[in-house]
C-alpha cells in the first residue's frame, strides 16, 4: 500500500522564498515537478521524487544531476503540463497537495491553473501558496485562522451564492457575488478568526500574508 498521501508540486509560475518557508513547515511524503517545476525545486533545494509533462521546459541535463528521479514523460497536448502531474498523484494515491507555481508569469496561464483546479479540488486537499498569499477553494464553508487587520479577498468563479461571513471587518450575509459583476476584495480580519460560507457556486478565497 503506498503511504506517501501528501505532496508538494512545483508548477511552472513563479516561487518565491516567501512561500517556500512556508512549505517547509508543512509535512509531505512526496515532491513532484511538473515539467519545468524542476527548476524552482533544485533551486530551493529540494529533490523532486517525479517529474511530470511533456518535457518541452526541462533543463536537458536534469536527469544526470536527479539520477533517482523518475522523469514521467507524458507528451499529450490535450492537458497541461500541471493537470498530466495531477493525474500522476492521483494515480499514486496522494490524497493532500501543497501547490507552487501555479501563478505568476502569464496572466492567461494563471487563470487556466485557477480553473484547472477547480476541476480537482474534489480529488484532493488543495493548499496554494503563492508570492502574495495563501488561496483556498470554497464549494461550502470554510474557517480561517488570522491576525486583525490581514487582508483577505473573496473572488467567485462564475456565482457564489448567499455568501455570509463573520470575524471580517465588511461582513456580508446571505449575498450574492459574482465575477464581472460583484467581488469581495481587499477585505481584513477583524477578529483572529473568521469564517466563511456559501449555499452554492464557488469561491476563491486569498488570505494574504501578514505585512512583517
């Protein structure tokens, strides 16, 4: 039975010192690159455990330097390099994934990533980090750890209905947001906590790191 259930996966976006402390407070069994993610985990020190994609971003002498790597070359351009390396860790049973990467770059390919993993959050525990702040999924309700004064940023993909909120210093109750039409940016703590749900639709919620 395979026991490694937690990963980090490097993406291909930008990785900053900033989220990869964070990541090495987290506990996982497994690293995994897609395709040009190797680089960010050599550069951070870490050894990838798999690497994922078409290999069209892959550093040519990789495999010399990551000898126990295994290089999964999957050359479908049906899938991004990221969702061919979710597929892979749900093949080998990982069940919680600490994501890098995923944004940055490209704006297009920042809101593909986005929508990619709104197709998998149901697979996984999905945690993302990213330069600016930590990004979860939110199908129902979800509670959230804070310092008064943090930021925090409620975006609906598509409609997110009667969405109410306590502990945050513009609280909504029973509300609709939806993209292109209504947002919830640039809201704070008010309290160390706060909590968030949603009756249907979908939502994604950024709390941003605390200012130092």
């Amino acid at each position: 039975m395979n026991m490694k259930n937690r990963a980090i996966l490097f993406a291909n976006g930008q990785v900053t010192e900033r989220e990869i402390a964070i990541s090495r407070k987290t506990a996982f069994d497994m690293v995994v690159a897609a395709d040009g993610g190797i680089v960010h985990a050599e550069r951070f020190g870490f050894v990838p455990d798999a690497v994922v994609g078409d290999f069209d971003s892959l550093p040519p002498d990789s495999r010399k330097r990551f000898p126990g790597t295994r290089f999964v070359h999957r050359p479908s351009e049906e899938r991004c390099d990221l969702e061919k390396t979710l597929i892979f860790c749900e093949k080998e049973r990982i069940s919680a994934i600490t994501l890098l990467g995923v944004t940055g770059k490209r704006l297009d390919h920042t809101l593909g990533n986005l929508s990619l993993l709104i197709r998998y959050d149901r697979r996984f525990s999905l945690r993302i980090l990213t330069p600016e702040a930590e990004v979860f999924i939110v199908r129902d309700r979800i509670k959230l750890d804070g310092i008064p004064g943090q930021g925090i940023s409620l975006l609906p993909m598509g409609e997110a209905e009667e969405v109410s909120t306590s502990g945050l210093k513009y609280p909504l109750s029973c509300e609709t947001l939806a993209f292109g039409q209504r947002e919830g940016t640039s809201n704070e703590f008010s309290d160390s906590c706060c909590s968030i749900s949603i009756s249907g639709g979908l939502l994604f919620v950024f709390r941003l790191y605390p200012e130092n």
